[in-house]
C-alpha cells in the first residue's frame, strides 16, 4: 500500500512545492510535474519520475483512469496517497486534477546519436517564455521533428510551465541545452542546413528547401536573434508581412516554418 500523506508540511511536500521556483529546481535536480495527461506521456515515454503523489479525490475521469491503469502495472513508482488539501499545495495554480509528480532533470547535451539520417532540427536562442517554449514543442512532435536545442536559454527548458504547455510532448522529444557556440559545431558537424528566421532575412521560407538535414533556427521575441548567426553558411529567411505588424509570435513563426518543411519533406520518397 502507499505511504498516506495528510499534512502540508510533511518534508516531501515541502520539497516538492518548493519546486515552483528556479532556485530550488537548479539546487534539488529535479522538477515537478503535474496534470494527467502530462503524467502520462512522461510514463509512456520512460520518462523515470521520482515520487508520484495521488489525490484519489481529485482523481477522476476517462483519462485518469487509463493513467491509473499505467500506475497500477509500473511496480518501481514510489507512489504516495495525498489528500486535498496536500494536492492543491502542489497544484499548479488552480489546476488540482488529482496527481503530480517529481522527476530528476534529464541528461540534456547535446547527441548526435538522437538524430537520424534526415533530421529537422528546432533550435530556440535566448528563449524565456516557458509557454513559448512548450508550444514550440507541440508543434515539433507533431510534424515528427528529431529534436529541439535550447542555445544560451534564459529559462530552465523543463520548467513546469514548460512542461505544461507543451501538454507533456516534451518527453518525447530529444530536447537539448547549450551555449549559441556549441549548437553551431553541433549543426554543422551534423551536416544540417541552418535557415535564420529574421524580419529582414533576405529569403522568403517559400524559395528555400527544407528537404535535406535542416535546422530551423528561431531568436526571443525581444531580441531576436543574435550577430552569431550572421555566417556565411547560415540562410536568413522571412515570413512576408503584409499588414503592419513587422513580426510574428515566435511560436506562430515556427509552426509555418515546420509545417512547411513537413509539407516539403512528405513529398520525398525514401
């Protein structure tokens, strides 16, 4: 049976609420993760959680149900009972759907063996909008990107707010950290073509090809991208603007950017 824990201030609790604030997730190791679906991604993907704390209560629905089957055949969780009042200090916000769970941060550097022949690769500099960042990799799971690198981020890349908004895709995506420097070698040692969205890249994406082993590479939407990415083997490209607003959502841009590559990429025959 698992362990019951009925107070808000017993230490686990503690330590996992804790886990809200970036300070805390850099000195624990690890970050927390709530919502069913989320949950259950993580554990379809092998994703090895920590500590998984169940609010019977709160836990209801067709979707909870298939996540309590995945519970009930995985022997290694180390599983806890909480009550309501134990979930919603845990919650994220008002969102107390009955189940939360703590997980060391992966192993994020960068691997070429996580590519393949073809790979579409999503690189974010200077990212810090975790609901940027989590939208970006719903979008990449679903046209089957390899992977996504995070270059010079100014935000933890699993963030539970991250984590949430990609609606749990994040755990099947390879998802890397690294400084703009390393993910340059990394690119080209990969062999992959770099286009550079900018407002004024000199490109429209519509000319460009996306078939071969390509990275799509994407700046904050206060900065943008940086002088670094102004390399002779780098394409800068543009989505056309035809009314007054000079830019898109960085998480818009990507999505055309993707699916475009996806369109191109669906014509080829293997």
């Amino acid at each position: 049976m698992p362990e019951r824990i009925t107070s808000v201030q017993n230490p686990r609790i503690k330590a996992a609420s804790k886990l809200r604030q970036r300070r805390a997730r850099q000195q624990q190791g690890r970050t927390i993760i709530d919502g069913i679906r989320e949950i259950d991604r993580a554990l379809a993907t092998g994703f090895p959680l920590l500590e998984l704390f169940v609010c019977d209560e709160l836990l209801v629905g067709e979707e909870a149900e298939a996540l309590r089957q995945r519970i009930s055949q995985d022997r290694d969780l180390n599983l806890f009972e909480i009550t309501r009042d134990v979930c919603e200090k845990l919650s994220f916000g008002e969102r107390a759907e009955g189940v939360i769970a703590v997980a060391n941060y992966p192993d994020t550097m960068l691997d070429h063996e996580k590519l393949g022949k073809r790979p579409l690769i999503v690189v974010l500099e200077g990212v810090e909008k975790p609901g940027n960042l989590g939208a970006i990799l719903r979008t990449a799971d679903a046209v089957g990107a390899d992977c996504l690198i995070a270059a010079d981020a100014r935000t933890d890349i699993f963030n539970p707010n991250a984590i949430r908004a990609s609606l749990g895709t994040i755990f099947a995506i390879p998802t890397f950290e690294a400084t703009t420097a390393e993910t340059l070698t990394f690119l080209r040692t990969a062999g992959a073509t770099m286009f550079a969205a900018r407002v004024e890249g000199a490109v429209s994406y519509e000319q460009v090809k996306f078939t071969g082993p390509t990275a799509l590479i994407l700046g904050s939407e206060a900065e943008g991208l940086s002088d670094r990415w102004l390399a002779d083997d780098v394409t800068n490209i543009r989505l056309p603007m035809r009314g007054i607003a000079d830019s898109l959502n960085v998480s818009t841009t990507a999505a055309v950017l993707l699916y475009e590559a996806n369109r191109q990429r669906a014509n080829i025959i293997m």
